[in-house]
C-alpha cells in the first residue's frame, strides 16, 4: 500500500505477507524487521502514514461518496463531449476516485499533451506502467478492445479535487 496515495509522505507504505507465504528480501543488511528488510526506519514518514490512515478512515464513507459523484461527474461531461469514448471498467463495484476512458481514434499521448497543457494531471496507464511502450495488460485482461486501448486516459480523484476542477 502507498502511502502517497492518502496524502501520506511520498515513499512510505506497507506491505502485508501473509504468514507462511515465502519471501525474500531484495536489501541485506542489518536484519530488521526478522530480516525482512534492511537500513533505518523513516519513523516521520511512518508517523505521518499512520495519521493518514487515521484520517482516511475517519472520513472514508463521506469521501467516497463525494469522489464517487465527483467521478460519474466527470465521466458524463466527457462522454456528452465525445460520445465515442467508452468507459473501461465496471458500472458498479469499483473504485470512487478512478476512471478510465479510452478515445478511439486517438492516442492516449495526444490526448496529455493536451491535458497537460492546461494543467490537468492524468496518465495514459497505471502509474508502475508509466513509461512503457505495451499495451495495459489490465486493459487487455478487461477485453477492452485491442483498438482502443491506446487512446486510453486514467483520471484520478483525491479529497483536495473540487467540482470547479472536474
């Protein structure tokens, strides 16, 4: 889990192994955490994740619904604007903060430029793809067609995001 993804500090997460399920550690080293991982604890950074957990959780309910409407917000403007889009991924039972849109007949590249230009932040994959040439192999396991998985474009919400924004 990463913690940037609460607003917790940039490079602090957490990891559950589930017991008896092998691992190995990819640092040698000083043998913390039963030898699970190596070097010293960025305990702020670790304080500061807990705290946005606790927070996350306290307002989890509120903020769901609040980014859930905030996402079929945006995804009815963009599909009123560009009736040939398509949605990728479920109607129901799915993440609040997360759409993905693909633009057929245009690639995904094209269409951050553009975005970026007038400062809207989105990708054209997951963020641990970010920078490869293949096709999302998550688009792919969806069957969303082959044809329009490269105009496809991921909008991320967050608690900061506002109705003016969207």
């Amino acid at each position: 889990m990463s913690g940037h993804k609460l607003h917790a500090p940039k490079g602090i997460g957490a990891l559950y192994i589930r017991q008896g399920h092998p691992f190995s550690s990819m640092l040698l080293g000083g043998g913390q955490e039963g030898g699970l991982r190596s070097g010293t604890e960025n305990v702020a950074a670790i304080i500061g994740f807990g705290k946005a957990c606790e927070l996350a959780l306290q307002t989890q309910d509120e903020e769901g619904r609040r980014m859930t409407h905030l996402r079929d917000r945006l995804e009815k403007g963009l599909l009123q604007r560009f009736p040939k889009a398509l949605v990728n991924g479920a109607s129901t039972l799915r993440l609040p903060n997360t759409c993905n849109i693909s633009f057929p007949g245009i690639t995904s590249e094209s269409i951050l430029r553009k975005l970026d230009r007038q400062g809207i932040c989105a990708s054209g994959g997951s963020a641990c793809s970010s920078g490869s040439s293949q096709p999302s192999h998550v688009l792919q396991a969806m069957a969303v067609p082959a044809q329009v998985i490269g105009g496809s474009v991921r909008f991320s919400l967050s608690r900061y995001s506002t109705e003016t924004e969207v």
